[in-house]
C-alpha cells in the first residue's frame, strides 16, 4: 500500500508538470536512502524512460563503494544510474557546500535539457525546513519551505510521510542504506528530526509536521502574489539606469524590500541577510543621495540622483564601470 501511495504521489507530480518538461525523460537524485529508492521505484513504475543520478560527496570513508552499491541496486529496479564524484568545498560550512556540489551535478546530468530532476524530500523534510526558517528568523519565504516544483527540481513527495518510503522499500524487499550523517547530532537539522519535532509532537498531541508543512504551503501561495506585485513594482521603478527611489517609497515596505531583493539577485548579489535589506530599504526612504550600503560580494548598494545602483566598493558615483561598443558604456552588474 505505501509503494502505491509513493507511486501515485509521482504520477500526480510528472503529470503536472508543464508540457516540454513532462514529455522529456525525467532524472531521480538518489542517494540509497528509503526516500529516493522508493522515489526511483515509483517513478520507473510510471515512466519507462527514467534515469538516475547518485551523487558521492567523498565526505565518508567507503562513499565510492557506497554509490557504486546503490548503482546496482537501482539496476535491480529497472532504473539506470551513472556516479557522478563532486568536491565538497568553498564558504558556508560542510552542509551548504555539499548541497551546492550535489545540485551542480544533477543539474547537469540530467539527459535532456528539459528534463526534471526528481528529489527525495518529503512532507518530514518540508517540516524540519519550516523549523529551521523558524529558528533563524528568516522571514516568509523561508518559513514557505521548498517548492513542489522549481525547475528543474521536483519533489513529487511533499505530502507523502518518510515512515510511507520506509514502508515502500520494505514491500520492495529492498534493505536501503542509512547515512551516518542522518543521525549526526552535529547537524542542526537531525537533531530537529530526533529531537524537537518529537518533542513538539508529544507536547502539541501530534500532527505537528503535518500542520507546518500545511504552514508552508498557505505561505507559499502567499509569497507567489507578493512576488508578482512586487514584480509590477520593479518594472514601474526601472528606469534604465537603475531604480527610482521615489516609486519604490511610494510602495508598501514589504512590496519594496521584496523588489530590491529580486533586483539585487539578478546581479547575481546573493547572501543577503535581513540587515542588507533593512538598510537597502533606509536608503530607499530616506532620500540622501551620495550614501550607500555595502553588500556581499565586494559590492555596494548606492543612491545618486534618487536612483538605486549597483557598484563594487570604492568606485566613484557617476563614473560606468564596463563598457560595451554597441550600448555605451554601463553599470556593472555583479
């Protein structure tokens, strides 16, 4: 019964995708855990065409034998799967920079350039996610937990309980590997998963994870509309030369900070916390010009001639910084 919830769950999932990433073949990220075997299983037992992706990090002694034994395994379901090795390094901890390895190389495994790649997450992680956002004061898109679909990336198993995967592999007669790093209390998030949300469970009388991945998704559908008024408000403040500080004013506070967050993320300006956006939104509203606000990267945000641009720090106001035969000379846009 689980394996049949699991595979409906997959069906429902591919079969809303949009028409060119439905119809190419789809890729499973499997990593030998219950989530992605019963994942891949079901997902063969929807599509013919599938294929697998397993990641090895190299952060544990045996990775190498370890992907090369799930590799097998996925063969015994029908479902062939290629290793792809990945460096684990670069700033934000051991955790971030694993993911980043691992999403790089599904990314470009993937057969077809519209091929969607199929995650293990389920309704536990959406609610350990929700948790996390939570505890770090992230705001309303993080507490909107992860998307069902962002391409390429699709999570069929959102509404499906890990205790359901489990199940699934047990049906399949499959004994699944179980990573270390799973019940290592040095991660934040195993000890949401064995130690809070348990506790919350016991303390509220249940249905916690439920209820917040419930949370997640009312938030999320939320955040689409602030995103699409903030999206209106970016194209009426962009004036060519960078954003009319006088529109942006007249905006809701969160309609702005959201809009100046999407403006700075398509100049690739990225880790920006809840202070850069408190004081990108001072200087959006206090209407001094010559002042700016240093940002990640080695960039700042600066004000001149009640507009909003993006420069590396310590190049003068006014002054292009790139330029290019056919459009004059302009901004950078880091």
């Amino acid at each position: 019964m689980s394996l049949r919830a699991v595979t409906r769950a997959v069906r429902d999932a591919l079969g809303a995708l949009p028409p060119a990433a439905r119809s190419a073949p789809p890729l499973v990220a499997c990593s030998g855990g219950p989530d992605s075997v019963a994942l891949a299983a079901a997902t063969r037992a929807v599509r013919a065409d599938v294929c697998a992706a397993v990641v090895d990090h190299g952060l544990q002694e045996g990775s190498a034998a370890q992907a090369a034994a799930t590799v097998e395994l996925l063969a015994g379901l029908g479902v062939p799967a290629v290793v792809h090795p990945v460096r684990v390094d670069g700033p934000g901890g051991i955790e971030a920079a694993a993911r980043r390895a691992r999403y790089g190389a599904l990314e470009a495994a993937r057969p077809h350039p519209e091929s969607p790649v199929l995650l293990g997450h389920t309704l536990d992680d959406q609610a350990e996610t929700v948790l996390l956002g939570l505890g770090r004061g992230s705001g309303g898109r993080s507490l909107a937990g992860m998307r069902a679909w962002h391409a390429p990336w699709l999570r069929p198993l959102l509404r499906v309980r890990r205790t359901e995967t489990v199940a699934a592999c047990a049906e399949l007669g499959i004994e699944p590997w179980c990573d270390p790093h799973n019940t290592d209390p040095r991660f934040t998030r195993v000890r949401l998963r064995a130690e809070v949300l348990p506790l919350l469970e016991d303390v509220l009388a249940g249905g916690v994870a439920e209820a917040l991945a419930r949370t997640a998704e009312q938030l999320r559908e939320d955040t689409d509309v602030l995103d699409a008024l903030a999206a209106d408000l970016l194209g009426a403040a962009h004036t060519g030369e960078g954003l009319d500080c006088a529109v942006l004013a007249a905006a809701p506070p969160a309609l702005r900070r959201r809009a100046v967050r999407a403006w700075l993320a398509d100049r690739a300006v990225t880790g920006l916390t809840a202070e850069h956006l408190g004081a990108a939104d001072r200087l959006v509203t206090g209407k001094r010009d010559g002042s700016g606000v240093a940002l990640p990267g080695g960039c700042e945000l600066h004000r001149a001639h009640g507009r909003l641009d993006v420069l590396p720090i310590g190049w003068p106001a006014g002054v292009p910084t790139t330029p290019t035969p056919t459009e004059g000379r302009q901004r950078v846009r880091r």
